[in-house]
C-alpha cells in the first residue's frame, strides 16, 4: 500500500492496537506492523478525495436539470422491466443492479458530463450512486426523489410516504443524546486478500453493488413497520439522525411531539464520519439505523458504512414517512430534501422496453 501520509498511518495505526485490541496497560515489544484490512480500507478511502465528508456528497440531480440535458447524460433506470416498460425518461437504459457496474465500466463514460441512476423513490439509486462514487466514477448522479417528481403518474410513491403517525411523534424529543465512546472499527476479510489496496476496495463495491440495494443479508431498508414493531426496544439499535440540526432539534408542534428518537444521536455532514472526529463512535457490535429526512442522504451513508463492515441500515423515507409537518415546517432549512407535490413537473415519458 501506498503510504502518503507517515504521521496519519501512525496514527491510525495507534488506535487500532489501542481500540481494536483493547490493550489497557501495556503493548507487546513486538508490533505488528501489517495493517488490518478495514484501516486499509478507511485510509484508502479517505486519502481518494474522502467522498462521504466531501462537499459532493449526496451527489444528486433533480428532474429540472435531466429533461435539460435529454441526449447528453446517460440515464440509467434500476427500476423492474415492467415499470421501465409502463413509463421511464426518453432515451433511459434499463438495466439491473448486477450489470450496473459492467455497463459503466464498458461505456465511454467520461464523455457523458453526468451519469444518472434512476430508482423508484430515489433511495436504492442513493446508494448506488454512494457505491459508484467510492469505486471512482465522479460523474455519476443520483436523479432526486427518483421518478416521483418526473410526472405525476410515478409520484404515488411519494405521495403515499410523507405521513405522520402520531404513536411515534409523540414519543420524538428534543434530548441532546451524546455519542458514544470510541469503539473498535468492524473486521472485513477481503475475497481477493492478495490484491493490492485499489483493486481490493472495487472488489468489494462490486460485490456489494450485486448483491443489491434490498436482498438477503444485504438489505439496507428499515420500513416503518419494523420500526414500529420495535419500538418499545428501540434500545436494540443504535439510531443515527444524518443531517442539519434542524432535523435532529425541531419546533414543538403542540401535542404531536417534535425531534429525535430517543438515544439518537446526531451526525453532522462533512465532519462526523471522520476518522478522526466520530466515526469510531459508531458501534460495530450493534445494528445501525441512519436516517434523515427523506431517506435518501441517509442510504448515501448507509452505502459507506456497510463498505466499511458495520451494520447499517437506511429508514426508509426517513422522518418523512413518520412526521412530514415537523420537516415541512422546517422546509427553508432543510431544503431541497423535503418531497412536495407542487414540484412534480409532468414531464413526457416513454413506454416499452429497451431499444
């Protein structure tokens, strides 16, 4: 491995023989100086431009700029062939989450400005987007609230998840929850142990990006219902508020309740998922439930921290789907993150399957 940095290895090298072997008193007199692979993984990753911290992080596009430039992006739909065939944007490709890679790869990629990856809602493209930035592609894009907003026939979606449910609105509070303390980064074995650094971290953002948005051990959705059933054990968890703190502290609003969930602790974008600032304060013996407002930022992270081996999941829909007016009335501040149906544009759509 490439070592840019001497004083920031040793750093990193130091908390993991401190956290991850919990030595208390004293250090063998033989160190080991082969680096484990999740610190390999986090250097590498941060030293590559630090992606999730970056100021393009979410990478997304909004239907105003795509229906602008018809012709010149490359628009990749990762919706099911039938709703592809019902209604998608001129000239899109459908394709599934297991070609995805390969038909970037075998592209002209870097002729396209943007490479737009289109979902339902928005949230499984979030992730891929997340995946396809950290592989290296710069010029990918997430299409925002996915084709909710490209016309009025696919909003449903949308239009069915921004609700509030009084149950759990009334038990949100405004509770400053601290984080916890350092705790020893997940252990991950890449499948080609032998590869250099770069050619082990693409490895495992392809498998990931196969294994799928939402499949078997890899499924990165909390639906509501899950959330409800367990609500009373919120404890099992460990929940994650990404976002301003506007989301995280929130107007009361009468008997309706207002703010986090209880044990929530905040996560502020651009400096949190630091290695040097509060990503070991993250548990990697706990599920993680990262939300945000729509859901969407949050499956961008929740991308990034099962790359890293922890155990997180996205609420889907975020607060959206469990108290839309606490985020309304906060629209100036956490805007362009809030679903409204005056921005469907009902632009045209085209039916069929793949040219």
């Amino acid at each position: 491995m490439k070592i840019k940095n001497l004083t920031y290895i040793i750093f990193i090298l130091f908390t993991s023989l401190t956290f991850q072997s919990c030595l208390k008193d004293t250090i063998s007199s033989v160190l080991n100086f082969e680096i484990p692979d999740t610190i390999q993984l986090l250097s590498y990753l941060e030293e590559q431009g630090n992606y999730i911290n970056s100021p393009d992080m979410p990478s997304l596009v909004n239907v105003d700029d795509v229906q602008a430039h018809l012709g010149s992006y490359l628009i990749l739909d990762l919706r099911t062939s039938d709703k592809y065939i019902a209604g998608h944007i001129p000239g899109a490709v459908n394709l599934t989450n297991g070609t995805l890679l390969n038909y970037i790869n075998n592209t002209q990629n870097k002729s396209y400005s943007k490479i737009v990856i289109v979902s339902e809602s928005g949230q499984a493209s979030a992730y891929y987007t997340s995946l396809l930035r950290l592989y290296g592609f710069r010029n990918v894009y997430s299409l925002d609230f996915g084709m909710a907003q490209w016309n009025n026939a696919f909003a449903s979606v949308w239009l069915n998840n921004t609700k509030n449910v009084p149950l759990i609105m009334s038990a949100l509070n405004n509770v400053i929850y601290l984080n916890d303390t350092l705790t020893s980064l997940p252990q991950i074995t890449f499948s080609n142990a032998g590869a250099d650094i770069q050619s082990k971290v693409k490895q495992r953002i392809s498998e990931m990006i196969t294994a799928g948005f939402k499949s078997g051990g890899s499924y990165v959705e909390t639906s509501l219902p899950e959330l409800l059933f367990n609500f009373e054990d919120i404890s099992k968890f460990y929940i994650a508020c990404y976002g301003k703190d506007s989301l995280y502290i929130a107007d009361r609003l009468g008997s309706t309740g207002s703010g986090h969930f209880k044990d929530a602790v905040l996560y502020r974008p651009g400096t949190s998922l630091l290695s040097t600032t509060a990503l070991q304060t993250l548990p990697s013996n706990k599920r993680i439930v990262v939300y945000s407002a729509s859901g969407i930022v949050s499956a961008f992270v929740t991308a990034y921290l099962r790359l890293l081996g922890y155990d997180a999941k996205s609420l889907k829909f975020g607060i959206s789907n469990i108290a839309y007016s606490q985020i309304y009335s906060s629209r100036s501040a956490l805007s362009p993150e809030v679903f409204l149906s005056a921005d469907i544009r009902n632009y045209a759509y085209t039916t069929g399957a793949n040219p």
